[in-house]
C-alpha cells in the first residue's frame, strides 16, 4: 500500500508508521467504507488525518512523527513512544474512539479496531483506553515471591515433554482477590499482548527474542505447577 506524507503536529525527524484494520465484533467481518480520524493525544482537537477503510476493512499506511529512536533503547524519563487519539465512524456501527494509540520511531504499528452492529448494542460510542506502556508507566511494583517454592510431597506429576496449551486461565486481579473475574485467553494471544506490554519493539531482536523466551517459560511454569495442583 502507499504511503501518506507525514502527518503529525510534533517536532523531529522520527516517525513511525500506522495501519489500521476496521472488523465487525460480529462475525469478524470487515468494515469497508469507515471514516477514520486520527489526532495526536496532546492535541486532541487538531486532526492530522483523515482515512477511509477498503473492501479489506484496511486504511493505507500513514507516516506519523514519533520521539526519537534513542529515548526506546535507553532508560529514560522522556516518553519514548507517540500517542495518537483514533477516532472510527462507519454506517450501522456503534462509533468507536480509541485514545492513546502508541507508535515508535521506524515501527509499523497495526492498530485493530472492532465495532459493534447497531443491532446488537444500546451504546452510543466504545471507548477504547490504552494506558502507558509498562516500562514508562507509575505501576504498583510486582508482587514479590519466593525464589524457591516446596512443591507437593505428593501427585506430583512430571510431563516427558513441553506441552503448549490452546488456552490459558487469566486472573483479572491480585490472587487474593478471588471476586475478580477469570478469562479464557488463547496461550498465543496472552504471550503476544504480555510482550508488547513489557518490550519495545524497537530493541535488538537477540533482546526480543530472550525476553519472550522468558515470558514463556515463566507461563508455562505457572500452568504446570500451581494452576495445574490447583484442579487435581
């Protein structure tokens, strides 16, 4: 797809590039013909572009500015990554607005959108939150834990060879916290989201590929051992 010239009201010679894909939350068809407006999150009244979606429910790509590529790879107290407000309007859909959509500099980030059919919803808009990026954002520090944990004197089950689950059982809340709710989530997309929150994409890719590693072991160790002594 082409490329649109840089649109954005910051300042520098980073940018990073933006797609969009518009689908139905029901069936997940796509959306063809959505209006798409795009705004910088400290400007949020000035739009800097206006995209249309194609029979694919895609808009082209666009070129925005972002920080420079330095502040990703260096701790730092400057925002690395540019925020854009996104705003989605298409005929017999609920109108979607997503606020702090995040870009890195000589990253293509694809930005998925689902919008609810006016017969299946009461609402009048979706809005779409997207807090800071764990490594820049104010969090509460994780919970500490032992480094070595007794393990069950007995049923102790060990499996001859790594098993990947379909699906893993989240926990929307502090493990003491047993009202908050449980969700299944395909073990792909749960290790997806968890790396994009806990990485830059813009790092080395020896880096990336360590870090997921980690994320995984640290996943599956979970599923093995604590969820599993849980059930049985």
């Amino acid at each position: 797809m082409p490329q649109n010239e840089l649109h954005a009201s910051q300042t520098g010679n980073d940018t990073g590039v933006l797609r969009i894909n518009v689908i139905s939350a029901l069936g997940m068809i796509p959306v063809a013909g959505a209006t798409i407006t795009i705004a910088d999150t400290a400007n949020p009244t000035e739009i800097i572009a206006t995209l249309t979606t194609d029979e694919s429910g895609l808009t082209e790509d666009i070129r925005l500015s972002t920080p420079p590529l330095a502040l990703s790879l260096t701790p730092s107290d400057i925002q690395p990554y540019a925020e854009y407000n996104i705003e989605v309007v298409a005929e017999g859909y609920e109108p979607v607005q997503i606020f702090g959509s995040q870009l890195l500099a000589n990253e293509f980030s694809f930005q998925s959108v689902r919008m609810n059919p006016l017969e299946i919803t009461e609402e009048d808009e979706k809005i779409v939150v997207i807090p800071p990026h764990t490594l820049f954002g104010d969090f509460p520090p994780k919970i500490p834990e032992a480094e070595i944990k007794p393990l069950p004197e007995s049923g102790e089950i060990v499996l001859s060879r790594v098993v990947i689950p379909e699906y893993i059982i989240v926990h929307d809340g502090v493990p003491s916290d047993r009202s908050a709710p449980n969700y299944w989530v395909k073990y792909t997309d749960y290790i997806k989201n968890v790396a994009s929150s806990e990485i830059y994409s813009t790092w080395p890719e020896a880096t990336i590929y360590a870090n997921i590693l980690a994320i995984m072991s640290f996943t599956l160790n979970r599923v093995f051992t604590e969820w599993y002594h849980r059930i049985h």
